[in-house]
C-alpha cells in the first residue's frame, strides 16, 4: 500500500471495496493506535523491572558508581541480614491473617445484607467507605484512635470498667503489629463484603430456597451450600487479598515507620528504609530484596491457584 | 398466638443481627464523622475534650489551612497530577482497548500479555529503579514525572476493563460503519468511545479515587514542599506538628472532601468499579 492510500485508510472515507472487512487494520493504523502507550509502557514499566534486576546484582551508589557482585547481595539477605528476616515473619503473619479475616469478614457482612435486613443499600454504601479513604487518612485517624492518652480505643476499655487492659497499642513491640492489622482488616472488608454480595446475587436462587425447605440450620447452609457455590470467588479473593498484604506498605509507614523494634517491620517498609533511609546509598541491595520477594510471590500465587482449582476440578 | 407475636418473637431472635448492624454502622462511618467534627473545632478545645460536639464551629481552620499551612498548593498539586493522569490513561488505554478488542492482527495476543501483566507486577520492583530513571530525564521532583508513572503503572488495569467492554459491543456495528466509509480513527471516535462510555466512566472513577490517595510512589519521587500531593502534604504536616489535632483533622477533610463529594453522587458506579477489577 502506498503512502497516500494509507494516509487515505486512517482519514479518509473512499476504499476499494476489498478494504471493507473491520477485522483488519493497516499496520499503520495499529502503531497509531498502540504506540503512545507501548512506548510509556516500555520506558516506565518493562525497563525499570530490568534495572531492577540488573541493580540487584550490583552495588549502585550515587554519582553512577556501579560495581558487579555477583550474588552476594542475595548471600547476605539470605544468611547475615536479621533484620530481613524479621521482616519476612511479620509480613508473613500480616499476610496470613488479615488475609483469611478479611475473606472470612467480608463473607460475614455479605450475608448480612443479603438476608434482608432493614436499609440495606445504606448500610452498604458505609460500610464500603473505608476502602475509598487513602491510606494516609485512615492511618492518622487510627494512630488517634489508639492514643494512650485520649485515644478512642483506651476510652472504651475504661468506659467497659476494662481499665487494666489499656494499652500503647502501637508503642508497644507485643501489640503493634495486631494494631496495624486491624486497622488494615476495618479498611479492606467493606471491599471483600461488595464483591462477595454480587457474587452471592448471582446465585440460582432456587438452590437456597431448596435449603430453606429442607430446615437446613443457617451454618449448614452456610458451610454446605453457599461456601462451595462460591468457591471461585472466594479462590480470587484469597489470592488477589494475599498479594496485597504481601506487598503493604502504606499504613506501615504511616502508622509505625515499622517500629517500634522492628515489630512491625513488613519488607516493603525494609526496602524503603535501605534505599532511602539507611546512609549506605545503595541501590543494589534493597533491588534485591524486591527481587526475591517478587520471586517468592509469584511461586505463591501459582502454587495457590493451582492447589486451590484443582480440589476444584476433583470434586465437580 | 396472634400475628404480630409471631413477627415479635422473629424480630426478637435478629435482635443480635440488628445490634451488629448498627455496632459495624458507626465503626465504619463513626471514624469519619470524628474527624469532621474535629475538623470545626480548635486543638485546646479537642484536648479538653476529645469527643464532644462543637460549640462553636470554627470555619476559619479551613482557610487557615489552606493558605498559611500550605494545604492549597498540596490540594492543587493532587488535582493537576490525578486529572492529567486520569486523561491520558482513558485517551490511551481506550486506543489500545480498542485495538485489542477490534482488530485481527499478528502479535495481538503478545501486545496483550505485555500491557496486562503489568497488574501483577508489585511497585518494589519498579520504585527503586523508577527513582533513577526519573534523576537521568530529569523529570525527579517534578509533577510531570509523577503523571507519566502513574499513567505507566495503571494502564493494565484500565485496559484490562475497557477492552473486556468493548469486546462486547456487537461487531455488526463496526461492519455497517466500514460499509458506510467510515475511517479506522472515525470508528474509535464515533463508534467504540460514545458506546463505552459507561465503561468509561468506571475506569474514570476509580483511576481517580486510586490516584487521589497514592502514596508510595509520591513519597519517592517527590521531596519538594512546593511539589507535594495531598498525602505527602498531610504526613508532613502531621510530622512537624504532631500535636495540633485538630489542623491535622481539617487537612484530613480537605482530602477527604472530593472523595465523599464523588462517592455522594456516584456510589454505584464506584462500588462497581472496584469490583471490576476482582470478578471475572
């Protein structure tokens, strides 16, 4: 095709009639329509995860000063690095936790508004609210909320005659980290509670109407009937849940900073801290870090979806 | 026994259903309605008294915030960047939307492995080397910079729900058009964009709310105080005047304010924009 005809093709409006079919488009069409974002996509997204991965193999400190190390980045994680591992239990708990509360939550509160109760679609736009707040100001709101002093958190423990519990929740290394994960669980349920109510409407309803002939308890119901109906939902929430958690950083930071003794310490908040916090200026190492966390992430979600699909495919 | 015993007795055993709804109500809303509250009251008033009502509401904390904290430059700073980004991530991401969705051609699939893998991909990976990249163009510490990143990481998403839109829209439509004459560009223009608008606006709300609130990347590529989004605003200023409260709590309603605005009108589509991107 000729220059002029192409021109023709993306503007114009005559064609030769073997032109007509909308299933193709000329090459240039396609680079028009696709290049701004592959090439922002290129620059900003395929290149830095390869720097990334060269970083992590070398020791990047300002002013362009780069020397090759080999693997010895990942040798030191990996067998001198403490604080590293202490950072991989506490998010490993977060992850583990707050992954099957905020499933298991957001289930609960679904079935709530779905049996019917009075206003309903209010209750639902509030309890959806906290997933719509940034986490800057949830994290200062619960920082308020867990004052010794005058927070709201202490308040009630004295208001119940419970006084002898008060707590620094989140300046105390024993109660940080539960601290933090229930302010990160209140935000997220409203998100699971929305998608398990549109799963749950979805539902042939014959089959719970069939439950309710039978005099099937609700818990029965609940664990022999809607549980495995929803099953794939619940796989995606899992897993989609589980990589978030494995990644937070946010109301860390904000929160904690990570303390008070590492308690609270996620490996996100690890990799901030060495690249831009810690007066080593080194760029490799914490590369490293997010390396082998990726790493470690993706085998998780492979292994958890397969696992969880193929029980799926065993029973059915 | 009479009717309304009988729907007593069944109201009496939701007793406990009820009293949770209302116990889970005011945990989630409650939080919110303190920091309004808080946002009209003085400091020594909050310390004397956390969690009473104002008595006198002190509409001149905005204004204060606004001008001498510098909560309207962080409020401008937010709005340029999330309204740059939300364009050019719907103007770009409804192209290769429609591309993918609409044409045949080699290495269609590849294009869309490439761009939509970029979901999964955690922002660890890409903040470390994104902070060197962004020093080599010179675009650290600008909000530019900040744009193209935001556009760049939120792409796949925005792709991955216009294209499973558009790839509904009935082809007959697109055959009658190129029957009609109608250009490759006229087609998106006239055809796929007013057709997707609901789709659209799903990716438009919730790019906007997500933007609105980031954090992590901001906090890395911007140190300016001239330069700083809403949240970097907010976390500086709780850091340097940790105990004025209640100045904290009005610029927490400055950042609040567009969200509830948004969500006010919109409730629906935002919920279902969230949950776009989790169902299948």
């Amino acid at each position: 095709m000729t220059a002029t005809a192409r021109l023709s093709r993306l503007f114009g409006r005559r064609r030769a009639p073997s032109e007509v079919d909308a299933r193709r488009a000329s090459l240039g069409t396609l680079v028009i329509f696709l290049a701004p974002a592959l090439l922002i996509y290129a620059a900003f997204t395929v290149y830095p995860v390869l720097r990334t991965f060269y970083n992590s193999v070398h020791t990047i400190k300002p002013r362009g000063v780069e020397e090759f190390v080999g693997l010895a980045n990942f040798d030191a994680l990996l067998h001198t690095d403490l604080v590293f591992w202490k950072a991989v239990g506490n998010t490993a708990i977060f992850a583990i936790v707050a992954t099957i509360a905020d499933v298991l939550g957001g289930l609960l509160l679904a079935l709530c508004l779905f049996s019917r109760v009075p206003f309903a679609k209010l209750l639902r736009v509030v309890w959806f609210t906290p997933v719509l707040m940034s986490y800057v100001v949830v994290g200062i709101i619960w920082v308020w909320i867990y004052d010794y002093d005058w927070g709201l958190a202490n308040a009630i423990l004295r208001w119940l005659g419970l006084g002898n519990f008060e707590q620094s929740w989140l300046g105390d290394p024993r109660t940080a980290l539960w601290s933090v994960m229930t302010t990160h669980i209140w935000k997220w349920l409203g998100f699971n509670m929305i998608i398990f109510l549109a799963a749950l409407s979805a539902l042939p309803g014959e089959v719970l109407g069939a439950a309710e002939l039978d005099n099937c308890g609700w818990f029965a119901k609940l664990v022999y009937i809607i549980i495995p109906m929803l099953r794939p939902t619940i796989v995606n929430l899992l897993v989609l849940s589980f990589v978030g958690k494995m990644m937070i950083f946010d109301l860390v930071w904000i929160m904690t900073g990570g303390g008070p003794l590492w308690s609270t310490e996620t490996v996100s908040t690890y990799v901030y801290k060495r690249a831009f916090d810690w007066n080593t200026f080194d760029l490799g190492y914490p590369s490293a870090i997010a390396v082998l966390w990726f790493a470690i992430i993706l085998v998780f979600v492979v292994v958890m979806t397969r696992l969880l699909r193929q029980r799926d495919k065993l029973e059915f | 026994m009479t009717a309304s015993a009988l729907s007593w007795s069944a109201h009496a055993r939701r007793a406990p259903l009820l009293l949770f709804l209302v116990l889970y109500t005011v945990l989630t809303g409650g939080p919110f309605l303190w920091v309004a509250i808080m946002s009209v009251r003085t400091t020594p008033e909050i310390f004397a008294s956390p969690y009473a009502l104002p008595s006198r509401f002190h509409w001149e904390k905005f204004v204060d915030a606004w001008t001498n904290s510098n909560y309207g430059t962080y409020f401008w700073n937010s709005t340029i960047v999330v309204v740059s980004a939300v364009a050019l991530l719907t103007i770009i991401g409804a192209m290769v939307a429609h591309c993918l969705a609409r044409y045949r051609f080699r290495g269609n699939r590849l294009v869309r492995f490439i761009i939509l893998s970029g979901m999964i991909l955690p922002p660890q990976l890409l903040i470390l080397s994104l902070f060197q990249i962004l020093l080599d163009y010179h675009l650290y510490n600008t909000l530019s910079g900040l744009v193209i990143v935001y556009v760049a990481g939120h792409l796949a998403m925005t792709v991955y729900i216009l294209e499973g839109f558009f790839a509904q829209i009935p082809q007959d439509l697109f055959d009658a058009a190129r029957m009609d004459g109608y250009s490759d560009f006229e087609i998106f223009w006239r055809i796929t964009l007013p057709i997707g608008v609901p789709a659209i606006f799903t990716t438009v709300t919730l790019n906007f709310i997500i933007l609105w609130n980031e954090f992590l990347y901001a906090v890395v590529l911007l140190t300016e105080d001239d330069k700083r989004t809403l949240p970097l605003g907010i976390m500086h200023f709780m850091g340097s005047h940790q105990l004025d409260v209640g100045m904290v709590a009005t610029g927490l309603m400055i950042a609040i304010t567009p969200i509830i605005l948004v969500y006010g009108f919109f409730s629906e589509t935002m919920i279902k924009g969230m949950t776009a991107g989790a169902v299948r």
